[in-house]
C-alpha cells in the first residue's frame, strides 16, 4: 500500500462532521468502528471513551485543512507536525503473502498499529497519511470544500491543482447556484434600466 494512500484515514475522519449543517457522525462506539474500514483487528480496540478522544483528533485534524486551504502552509505543517509528535507510528514491512511479476515476496510499506487504544493507532495512521501527502504532493493539495455549507475536507489530486470541490455533487450544486446568482443579476439589472428608461 502506497503510504500517502493512509491520508484517506485523515479524510474520513474529519468529514464524520459538517459543523456548518450541525451534523454529527461520530456519535458511538460504532461509528468509530467504521470509520476504521477494512481493518477490523484495530477497530475491536475502540470502547465508549474513543468516541470523544476521536472528535478532539478530529478537530486538530479539520484545522490542518482549514490552515492549508487557508493559504498558510507553515501554520498547517506545524499543527501537522503537532500530532506527528503526540501519536508516533511504527513502519513495518507486509508482503500479504502476495507475489511480485518474478515470483518473489511483493514486500510494501505498512503503517503499524499503535497498541494502546483505538484513538492513537487510527490519528497516528492519519497524520502520517496526511504527511506523506503533504510532502508529496503539496500543502495546497489540502482543501475544504467550496461548496457551502458543506466544508468536507478533500485531498486535490488533480494534474491541474483546480479541485475547489469534495465530490461532484457540491461541484454541480455550486456551479448551479453560481448560474441562478448571474440570472438574477441579469434580471436586476435588466429592470433597472428599463425603468430608468422609462
């Protein structure tokens, strides 16, 4: 597995809450479980406590975006590096017992899980993500969503840099409501100087 592909962790996280709707997710033990995906092992570890230490990581995660889409990458890479600092991780490597074009072991990179509680294993395995894309691809690859109210985080991994949106649905509705706006406008403006006229 690509390591920068652990940034997803970071993306799930923080979209469990759209704090503009006043949505909330994260609301049980299950619902952290879910966020975990495919890797049930560390999602057992999650207990009733994970659910709040899950919504403070998720905050200080949300805030590395906010900076980045914000423009300031210094300000994002610190906070990054903030939780780099609180919740280390240990690389290992995995082969999956998969073999490579030549027969031999197809060994990658993994992200080991933290052991201690639910909350540690999955902010470490996030931050690290989000560095790893950070460092790859660019600070100004960290978005949020132009598309009020919804604000989800995104990772921009078009070739151009030009994603301002979190899916095609919020592309389309702003695109939508930014045509209606310019109609309006037109409308407006039309009538004024008709009755000027007049």
């Amino acid at each position: 597995m690509e390591l920068a592909s652990y940034s997803d962790y970071a993306l799930r996280l923080v979209n469990s809450e759209e704090p503009a709707r006043g949505t909330d997710t994260l609301t049980s033990v299950d619902a952290v479980r879910a966020l975990f995906g495919t890797s049930t092992q560390a999602a057992r570890r999650a207990t009733d406590a994970d659910v709040t230490r899950f919504r403070a990581v998720r905050g200080r995660l949300r805030a590395v975006f906010e900076a980045a889409a914000d423009g300031d990458e210094r300000q994002a890479v610190h906070l990054l590096n903030a939780l780099l600092l609180e919740f280390p991780v240990s690389p290992q490597v995995s082969g999956h017992g998969e073999l490579d074009a030549e027969g031999r072991p197809d060994w990658h990179m993994h992200l080991a899980d933290h052991p201690s509680n639910a909350t540690s294993g999955y902010a470490a395995i996030a931050a690290m993500g989000l560095a790893f894309h950070l460092t790859e691809f660019g600070a100004d690859r960290l978005g949020l969503c132009e598309a009020a109210p919804c604000r989800n985080a995104y990772l921009d991994t078009s070739t151009n840099r030009s994603r301002r949106y979190c899916s095609d649905r919020c592309a389309t509705r702003a695109n939508v409501a930014a045509y209606r706006a310019r109609k309006r406008r037109e409308s407006d403006t039309s009538e004024r100087t008709g009755r000027t006229a007049e």
